[in-house]
C-alpha cells in the first residue's frame, strides 16, 4: 500500500516548480528564469513546501507511499525555476499567466511537463494540465491528467494519478488531495512492484495492494489505510479496514513489527508479535512477546544503543517450560546475551561479551539458538604501525548440558596475547615477536597459570640456480605454574601440582627448486622438489608431564608438514632433529585449468614421544601426507587431502571435496575419514559422505538438495532441501532441514532436529515467515 506516497510527490513537486510569474516579455517557445522571490517586484513569495521535520538520513530508494513522505526534501528552493512553452502570455486585466505548449519547468533535477499551465495571481490558484509529468531524481515518473494548487499552494487536488517509481513499482490512484500542506489523501489507490504480463497487459499482476482511502500524515510521519486488501492473482487473499505504519521519511520510528507465526513440537502453534520503540536517536528497544498454544507467554527483549565511542546491545528474554513436553525440563527460564565495542583512543578500543542463560531445553524451545556452551569476555586490544597488536582479555564459559561436569570447564583470568613484526630488514629477512600468557583457573581439575614467548626470524635466498633457500629459527620460553595436576584430563599422567620452566630453540634451512617448462600449446609445467632440515635439543616425552590447554586438537597434513612446532599450539613442544621432504608437482592449461598434487613424510633421528599413538608423528618416520586438486576446465574442481600408514600405507585420514558446475545445476560432493583422536570426542572414526544439487529451472525458480551420511554408523547426519521462486517483485522460499545430531553423553538425537521454513516476501513491501521445528 506504500503507492499512496506519490501524489504528495506529484504535489509537492508541483509546489516547489509552480512559483507564481510576473510580469515578463512574453513570446513563442520562450525560456524564462524564476528567482527565489519569483517575478520582479509584483511576484509573491516563492513557495516552500511544508516539511514535518529537517531532511532524513539516507534512506533505501523510494518504494510505494515512501515516496511521499520524502517529497520535496533535500531540494535547493532557493534555487531559479527555469520553464520553457511553445507560447506564452499574461493577462494584465485578469492576472493570469498561461504557458502553452510542450511546457516543461525545471528546478535543479526535477522536471514538470504538461501540456498546459496557467497561475491566477488574483486567487492563487495554478493548474496544470494535459499530460502532466513529473520526472523525480531518483527515477520516479508521475502522470496525472490534471492538477491544481491553492491556498498558497498548500492545498491540491490531483486527478487520475499514475506513477512509475523507483525499483520499478506503479501506483494508481483515481483522485489525490493535499490538505494544510501536511495531509495528503488518495482514492481508489492500487500499487503493485509487478511487471505487467508481457502477453497480456491487463491481466491482473502477481500481486497488488488496494485501499478505499490511504492517507499521508506527515506530521506525524504515518501512513493510514482504510479498506485495504491483499490480491494475489487477481483473487483477495487479506482485508483489514484499517491499517497503518511509519512513512518512510523517519530513519526510525516506533511500532509494531510484522508478526511471525510457526508451530513446533514445544510450542505447539506460536506468534510472534514485536513491537519496535524508538527511544531516541541513539537508542532503541524491542519487545517480543511469544504467544504459544503448549506454553504460557514469553518475552523477548532486545535493546541497542549508540556512542560516539562505541555501542552496546542486549538480547534476553523470560518465560516458563510447562511439564509434560517434549522436553525433560521445566520452570522459569531466561537468557541474556550481550555485547558492547568502545574505541577508547585511535589506537585502542575495549569491548565485552555477556551470555547466560538458564539451560540449553530452554533456549532450544522458545527459538533462542541450541548452544552447548555459552561464552563471555572482557577484553581491550590494540593496533599500532603495520605489524603491532595486543590483546588483554577474561574469559568465562557456561556449560548448558546437564551432562558436562561443569567443575572443569575453565576461568581465564586472564589472557595476555601481544606480537610485533619488525619489517624487512637489509638482508630481506624479518623478526616476529610475540608473547602469549594465561591464568586458568577450574573448581575441579587443574587451575593452571602460564607465562609464553616466541622469537622467529626468517630469511629467504635465491641462488644462480633458482633454487630458494629460507633460513628460519624459533625460540620458545615458557613457564607453568599448576595445581590438582592428579584430577585434570588436560594430562597423560597424574602427579599433584608443580611448577616448570622450558625453552626450546628449532633451526631449520629449507631448500627448494622450482623446475618449470615454459608456457606452450598444451600449457606448462612444474615439477619443484622440496627438503627441510629441522634440528634442535630432544625434548623426550617429559612435556606429557605438564599441562597441555592449547594443543589438544592435533592433526598431521600436508598443511603443517613444514611448520617448525607442528603443535597447534605451545604447551607441547616439538624437538629433536628431523628431515621434511616433498615433491610437488602441477600443470598449468592455457585455459586458466591445473592440476597439481604434493606428496610427503617426515623422518627424525630420535623418536619423540610427545605425539600420541595414531598421530602420523610417533615414530622416527612419520605416515605419507599428500594432496590432489584437479581443476582442468572452469566447471569443474576436485581437492583431496589423505594420510596413509608407513607401513602399510592403510589411510588414517581422507577428504575429498568436488564440485561440477554443468550449466545452471550445480554439483557438489564429499567423503571424510578419520581415526579416532585422543584429545577430542567422540572416541570413534568418523566416515561420511556428502552429496548436494543446486540448480536453477528456468529464470525465476531455484532448488537445491543436499545430505550426509555417516557409513561408520550407518545413519544420516543431515539432509536438508529448498526450492524458491523469485521474480521482480516476489519472492517465495521454503526450507526443510533435518539433522540428526547426537548427544555423545545419552547417545540420543538432540530434540530439535527439524525445521521447516517458509518465507513470502512482497518486494518493496513486506516480508512473511512460518516456522515449523
């Protein structure tokens, strides 16, 4: 219904371009220039349109009724009107001048054509019509038949208004009137941002908005309908007899929010009723009730607010969980999550995280986000020159599942985290440090304090040869403060608390030869072999002896086969000396295609006992590490990682990934497999597949399937499907996803693991959802 915006556009414009003539030489298509104050001596005051408030910020392109709540804002009226006509006359006895004529008058950007226009300076009154035009500049395009102004322009009266607006929206209104220079009303207003049927230009649209009356306040920045409907087709689907919602000229303004609807195994059928209040300029709040048929009202709240230095926002909520649903809990519940970012000068800023809430069951059935844990920080870093960053931090988690033994999960109090980079020096080497310090404290288990720095250099060469020599070395320092060590799963073994002080210094000198085959008709070539020599003090296997919190997740790839430590972390050193090699190898089509593949392993003179049983490190000579991307033509790409056995070259991990693209389909497709690791959960080798199509039917619909698999214990993971259609004007979307996530504790699927989602958007109006979980 937001076509009723245009005819106070029409009549503004029409205000802002009607400035009332004087006496000037008349003649055939003349040009005339009309100043600020109009007409020489005689002329009255030019006009200036009434405006409810200063000039809005920028707002999204006028679509529908928000046209007219925009009109005349941001134009110069103080700039000259400039008109030109075929003819011109003034009647000095009546007082009336009329301009005759393919007459156009513009001011600035806006442009007024019509086939006739004459002002009555004895009543005031101008009239303009015969084609009438008005060209906006932001692309609008208004026609009437016929258009008059009086009391000083501020009353108007428009008839048979049609309009093209921008986004490619029309409007149709039989009359339009403005009324005190701030009441604009429509008649018989129709508006749709359909396209017309190119086969047939009267058929109905897809869908149109209708009103018996709309009205424009804009004083108070509202628009009001009566008897407005909903046609889909030609056919109503929606009526209400009154209706109304903020202009569009108002950055923000308060009121109620589409409402939102959906039924759930929890909630039964639900809606959602927002309601938006705009406290002031830089803050707002948001209240959400939730109406349910299974559970008694809930209410969500979200408030925003806005510094000069910064910002805050809190999302939480409070309600009740019934007995006898689907869930095993009930009684009150709530949840806050919250965070703040504040620039305290140009180079440091601080913020903050807060989340809490009652339980996982409870956020899960009033739609808050399924989260196993929540975590909160405080925290200030800062930024300086091309290679400084600091970090200070807290940090806190909050265990949501009755099944986690919330006495071990950790306090950070605090983090310290700190690097600078030194540039290149003369040789064209560079100097990294950085420093990495924590205190953890736990209820049960281990509290654990650490003190960490890190010194790297590295220096590239190039010799005669094109081989690339790269020096690199790293020293690490650090220091371990612990308690309850014989209670912590973070440890191989038990042994009470203590403390520990280590450094450890990795050199290593990595050579490698590019041998490239210059460009010919089938492309080039390269084949580059690469060795590393890594050495520096054993370390043996005392580290399992001190606490490890940031080196639990370990894989061995060809991604860290060269890395110094190849710990994801620092409280498990790698030592010892060891040989890296590699041989990559890829070819290049003309065509923009490759393919390329790397394969290799790692030897060490002392076996470190640092890595676990199964890592693809606890031998003196480590598994195959290896990758393939094929990619020979543009719609098709196939990258595959795999880790073999040294012995009997059984795989340990793989992960393929492809993807086709044959015309508007899309492929896609995967496989996963790995052995168990001893840091994470489950306990068990995970084997899927993935397979997904997405594909677009013609120019306006798109589908797309998509699903995995687990073979290890033959069940679905996930599969999920959706189709769409979406044209100029509307957009129709449905969703269904159905996971089967599962709880490692119980070994039963997560209760909300389906979702149904169906969305209706009216492009430039409205958007419509429904929910089912």
């Amino acid at each position: 219904m937001r076509g009723a915006h245009v005819a106070a556009t029409a009549a503004a414009a029409l205000l802002v371009l009607a400035a009332p003539p004087g006496p000037r030489p008349l003649g055939s298509a003349a040009a005339q220039s009309l100043g600020p104050q109009g007409f020489a001596a005689e002329a009255l005051p030019a006009p200036v349109l009434p405006s409810a408030a200063p000039a809005a910020p920028a707002a999204p392109p006028a679509d529908g009724l928000d046209a007219l709540g925009r009109a005349g804002r941001g134009i110069d009226r103080s700039a000259p009107v400039t008109f030109t006509a075929d003819e011109v006359e003034y009647d000095h006895e009546r007082g009336v001048v009329t301009a005759r004529g393919r007459v156009e008058a513009w001011q600035g950007e806006r442009i007024l054509r019509a086939d006739e226009f004459t002002y009555d300076r004895n009543t005031g009154v101008a009239t303009a019509s015969g084609n009438v035009q008005l060209l906006e500049p932001d692309g609008q395009v208004l026609f009437a038949d016929r258009v008059e102004l009086s009391n000083e322009f501020r009353d108007g009266v428009l008839e048979g208004l049609r309009g093209l607006l921008a986004g490619n929206a029309r409007v149709a209104a039989t009359g339009a009137r403005r009324t005190s220079g701030t009441l604009f009303d429509l008649a018989r207003v129709v508006y749709s941002a359909c396209e017309p049927c190119a086969t047939d230009p009267l058929a109905p649209p897809i869908w149109q908005l209708r009103a018996r009356v709309a009205t424009l306040d804009q004083q108070a920045r509202q628009v009001r309908y009566r008897d407005a409907s909903l046609m889909l087709a030609g056919v109503p689907v929606l009526y209400t007899p009154y209706f109304a919602h903020p202009d569009g000229t108002a950055p923000r303004q308060s009121g109620f929010l589409t409402p939102y609807v959906g039924l759930t195994r929890f909630l039964g059928a639900f809606a959602e009723l927002p309601y938006y209040w705009a406290i002031d300029e830089s803050q707002d709040l948001t209240l959400t009730p939730i109406l349910s048929t299974r559970q008694v009202p809930n209410l969500g709240a979200e408030y925003r607010r806005r510094f000069n230095f910064g910002e805050i926002e809190a999302r939480g909520s409070i309600g009740y969980l019934r007995e006898g649903t689907a869930l095993d809990e009930s009684g009150f519940g709530w949840h806050l999550f919250s965070r703040g970012l504040f620039a305290l000068d140009e180079n440091w800023r601080a913020g903050f995280d807060f989340n809490r809430a009652s339980g996982e069951n409870y956020l899960r059935a009033f739609r808050y986000g399924v989260r196993r844990y929540l975590p909160s920080s405080a925290y200030t870093e800062g930024f300086w020159g091309a290679g400084g960053y600091a970090r200070f931090d807290l940090r806190g988690y909050q265990s949501l599942r009755p099944t986690d033994d919330s006495g071990v999960i950790p306090y950070v109090l605090p983090n310290l985290y700190a690097d600078w980079w030194s540039g290149r020096d003369p040789l064209g080497g560079y100097l990294t440090l950085d420093t990495w310090n924590f205190a953890i404290r736990r209820e049960s288990g281990t509290s654990t304090r650490r003190l960490a720095a890190r010194a790297r250099y590295e220096l590239p060469y190039i010799d005669s040869l094109g081989s690339v020599w790269t020096f690199r070395s790293q020293l690490d320092t650090l220091a371990w403060w612990w308690d309850d060590l014989d209670r912590a799963p973070n440890f191989a073994i038990g042994g009470g608390g203590g403390s520990e002080a280590r450094a450890n210094l990795r050199l290593a000198l990595d050579w490698r030869l590019p041998l490239v085959r210059p460009a010919g008709e089938w492309g080039s070539q390269l084949v580059e072999p690469r060795v590393q020599l890594v050495t520096g003090p054993n370390v043996g296997g005392s580290y399992r002896l001190l606490p490890n919190e940031d080196s639990l997740d370990f894989e061995f790839s060809d991604a860290n086969l060269f890395d110094l430590n190849r710990f994801t972390g620092r409280d498990r050193q790698e030592g010892g000396t060891r040989v890296d090699a590699a041989l990559r190898g890829a070819w290049y089509f003309p065509n923009g295609g490759l393919v390329e593949g790397l394969v290799g392993r790692s030897f060490r003179l002392v076996q470190d006992a640092n890595f676990d049983p199964g890592s693809g490190l606890e031998d003196r000579s480590s598994d195959w590490v290896g990758r393939v991307r094929l990619s020979p033509v543009p719609w098709f790409e196939l990258i595959g990682r795999a880790r073999l056995d040294k012995d009997t070259g059984q795989r340990n991990m793989t992960d393929i990934t492809g993807v086709l693209n044959i015309g508007p389909t899309s492929f896609s497709a995967g496989y996963l497999y790995t052995v168990p690791s001893p840091g994470l959960q489950p306990q068990r080798t995970r084997e899927e597949i993935a397979l997904g199509v997405n594909a677009r039917i013609g120019e306006y619909w798109r589908v797309g399937v998509f699903g995995r698999y687990d073979i290890d214990i033959n069940r679905p993971v996930l599969y999920a499907a959706s189709v769409a259609y979406e044209d100029e004007c509307l957009l129709v979307e449905g969703r269904f996803v159905r996971n089967y996530a599962e709880d490692p504790a119980t070994q039963r699927l997560y209760p909300s693991n389906t979702l149904l989602l169906l969305r209706i958007g009216l492009k430039t109006v409205a958007d419509f959802g429904f929910r089912a979980i």
